[in-house]
C-alpha cells in the first residue's frame, strides 16, 4: 500500500479502514431488517449487497492480498455471473439457487480458513486454531448439505428420506469424533493428515445430515443451511481477525436461526424433528391420471368465472404449484378481471408455503401484484369464514384441514390456513396426488370444495377467458 500514499496518509488509513467497516455493517443491518417486508425488501437486499462491496473492496485493499488488476478482474468477472444467474434463473428455480449460494458460502469461509492455515504455515494461536477447526467443519457441512438439498429440489436425489438403520445415532458419533479431531488439531496443528480427516469427515456429514430430511422440510432446510453459512463465516472472521466478516456473519447466522425457528413453529415441529425425524414424502403435485378413488366436486371454467364475479371478497392461496406452471402473471390478469367487477381480492401467504421462506412473496411480487394485498397467515385466517370464494392455486399441506381434525394425521397441530371456513374453496391441482407430506388432502373431498384439474396457468387463463365473456 505504501507505494500509493504517503507515510503521513498511511498513518490514517487505519482509522478510515475501520470507519468503512462501519458504514457496511450499518448497510448489512438496515439491509436485513428492510428484508422483513415484501415493500421493502429489493431495497433492503440493494442496501446489503452494497454493504458486502464495500467490505469486499475495502478488505482486499486493505491487507494487500492481491493487486488492484485482480480486484477489478474479480469485481467484473463476478459482478457478470451475479447478473447472468439473476436475469436466467426462473423463480421456480430460486429455491435451487439460494441452495447453491449457500453451499458456496459455507465452502468459501472453510477453504478460508484453510488459506490463513496454510499462509501462517499451521502455526497460530489455541484460540484461532479453534475458530479454524470450526470454520472448516461447519463450512464443509453447509457445502455438501445444500448440494444435498439442491439435488433434492430439482429431483436429482429422491425427495424422500433417505434412509439408514441407525442413521441418527451414526451422525451424532460422527459430530462427536470431529469435534474430538478437531481438539486434537489444536494440540497438533502441523499434522496434515489430521486437518484433511477433518476436512473430509466434515463433508460427509454434510451429507449424511440432508440425505434424511424428506421434501416438506426443504424450506426450514434451506434457511438452517444459510445460517450454518454465517456462522462458518463468522468463525473464518476470527481466523483472519476481521471484524467485518465476524460481525456480518453473525447477522446471517442469527437471522438464519430466526427464520428457522419461525419455519419450524409454522409447521409445529421441531428442529430437533425435522433433522432426525425422516418426515415428508418426496410428492411433487402428482401427474394427471394419479385420481385418488374417493368422490370430488368437480368444477369448469366457466362455473369458477360466476362465482367469483358475483362474489364480495375472493381470496387466493398460491403454492408450489403455481411457481411450477409459471402462472403468476396469469393469476394477475384474473385477479385484474375481477377488481375491475369490485370484487376484493386478498392473498393468503403460509409462511412454509413454496420451497423456500418468501417464495410466494417473491413469486407474486414479480407479476406487479400489490404488496398490501398479501397477508400472511396470522392476519387472514379470521376472515375466512366471511370470505365467498378461496382459490387454491398448486397449494395443499398448508390447507389440509386435518392439521386440525386429525390426531392421527402426521401434521396434526401444523398451523394452516382455515380455507376450510369459506362459504366455497376451489383447489387448482393436476391430479388428487399428495403434496409433500405424502399424505391425502382432506379438503379436496369436501361439501364445500370443488376441484379445477388441470395445469394452473392454462386453468387460470380459460378462467379469465371466460370471466370476460360474461362481460360480454
């Protein structure tokens, strides 16, 4: 650095280093907390990755650890990626993506720790040795772990539990031994051997730990994953003592934690179940033809664009299904329909609704549709009960009544949406199959319901096809 200023100028850097260090964590903080809602969130998610540039930018000048051509060549070359994957990637795919981001995130802060390792030649404090062990295990789990949990939502691995007699017990010994390993690294720093054993039983935990968490978890999975990332990075922040990325990753742990703690009370599950439990089938919305031999209501286009016309309030409940088919623009358009005839149009977000937390919001939010319209599940399911018709777009566990009225049902107790209370509920579904749970849809068979088969975006467009003939 010394041949870009002078001594007197050198002397003040440290201070302005540091105040720069601040203004990204003042960014990281007012970032996530802008995240918390859909008005706000694309500006907060701007403000946080302002603030990463800033520290990224600033460290890496800082400490000299590569040439401004480098720095530049890596700010462009991955600014590009960035931009490409943004602009490509589907939102049906969005889940898949936050898998990788934060698989790549974890192996980052262990091959980090790895690096300041190897620069100081394995020798450093008890304490930094510690934090290094730690940033390699977690680090290592969270990659091989969301790889797990990408294969499984794009159904390259079986969306049903994977697994093994003894599986659990295996996994806790396995924590256990790494731990033991990683108390000896402190004690025998130089000994290689002993870091890779480390580095290698790390990633196979990793798998072990997501191989047997069925497809219904995948959101709390994703959001526990993401914190693992922060807090591998926050460790990797002792290692190399930068307060930033100490700071930074403990925001992302602890927001990660949150969310997943909201996650699993949304389920009324445990974390301790969703990661030993085995729970979920691997269900995907089920190919046409896979009718369940019970008796349903079936409805028609035509019959769905008259009751909603004529009605007061129309709620609609997106899931899954509905990023599936690609059919939120479709979904806007009859909702468009509709207002204009005065009907009041709500929507009814489950908080585990989709693949990953705020799938829907995001999902919705990129067909323009009002973030004042959307309620989460807290703030709707009163109004249920005075609601004339509910929509059902590709959701289904998360409107199963026997949540409620089934103690024998393996989601007994799991908070849902009270569709069931509506004056009518049309469900938009290819076939009568499970959802991931594996389990029936008790509301699919009742007095109340009626089903519309098909694809969502082609039932929604013959929907508003035939809501502006009646106008005709």
């Amino acid at each position: 650095m010394s041949q870009f200023f002078p001594e007197t100028i050198q002397n003040l850097l440290p201070d302005a280093i540091n105040l720069l260090y601040l203004v990204a964590m003042a960014f990281f903080i007012v970032g996530i907390k802008r995240l918390s809602s859909p008005a706000t969130a694309r500006n907060g998610n701007m403000l946080s990755a302002t603030g990463m540039l800033i520290g990224v930018v600033v460290t890496l000048f800082h400490h000299e650890i590569v040439s401004f051509p480098y720095i530049i060549a890596g700010l462009v070359i991955g600014g590009v990626i960035g931009a490409i994957a943004a602009r490509s990637v589907e939102m049906t795919a969005m889940p898949e993506m936050v898998a990788i981001l934060n698989g790549l995130g974890g192996g980052s802060s262990a091959i980090l720790a790895w690096g300041e390792l190897t620069r100081a030649g394995y020798i450093l404090p008890g304490q930094d040795l510690v934090t290094a062990g730690l940033s390699v295990l977690i680090g290592a789990v969270t990659f091989t772990g969301s790889f797990v949990a990408w294969g499984k939502l794009q159904g390259f691995i079986s969306g049903r539990p994977v697994t093994f007699p003894g599986q659990n017990y295996v996994n806790l010994l396995l924590t256990a031994v790494l731990l033991v390993l990683i108390g000896w690294f402190v004690t025998d720093s130089t000994n290689l051997t002993l870091f890779w054993v480390i580095f290698g039983l790390s990633l196979v935990l990793g798998l072990l730990t997501v191989l047997p968490i069925g497809g219904a978890d995948m959101p709390v999975v994703i959001s526990l994953l993401n914190s693992y990332s922060g807090i591998a990075a926050s460790m990797a922040g002792f290692v190399i003592n930068n307060n930033l990325l100490i700071i930074s990753g403990a925001l992302v742990g602890a927001a990660g934690l949150i969310l997943t703690d909201i996650m699993c009370k949304a389920m009324n599950r445990t974390l301790g179940n969703v990661l030993f439990g085995a729970f979920g089938g691997g269900g995907d919305g089920g190919e046409a033809g896979e009718m369940i031999d019970k008796p349903v209501q079936e409805s028609t286009a035509d019959d769905v664009a008259i009751q909603c016309s004529y009605a007061q309030k129309v709620i609609i409940v997106p899931g899954y299904g509905l990023a599936v088919a690609q059919a939120q623009h479709a979904l806007k358009e009859v909702a468009n329909l509709l207002e204009a005839k005065g009907v009041t149009i709500k929507y009814a977000i489950h908080p585990v609704a989709g693949r990953m937390p705020g799938h829907m919001n995001v999902l919705l939010a990129e067909a323009d549709v009002p973030y004042d319209q959307l309620y989460d599940m807290d703030q709707i399911n009163s109004e249920f009960s005075s609601t004339d018709v509910v929509l059902v777009i590709g959701a289904n566990d998360v409107v199963n009544p026997a949540a409620r009225t089934n103690p024998n049902s393996p989601i007994y107790g799991m908070p849902v949406l009270d569709v069931i209370e509506a004056k009518r509920t049309i469900v938009f579904k290819r076939s009568l199959s499970p959802g991931f749970a594996g389990i029936d849809n008790e509301l699919f068979y009742a007095d109340n319901n009626q089903m519309f088969f098909g694809d969502a975006k082609k039932s929604l467009q013959s929907l508003a096809a035939a809501i502006t003939e009646l106008d005709g």
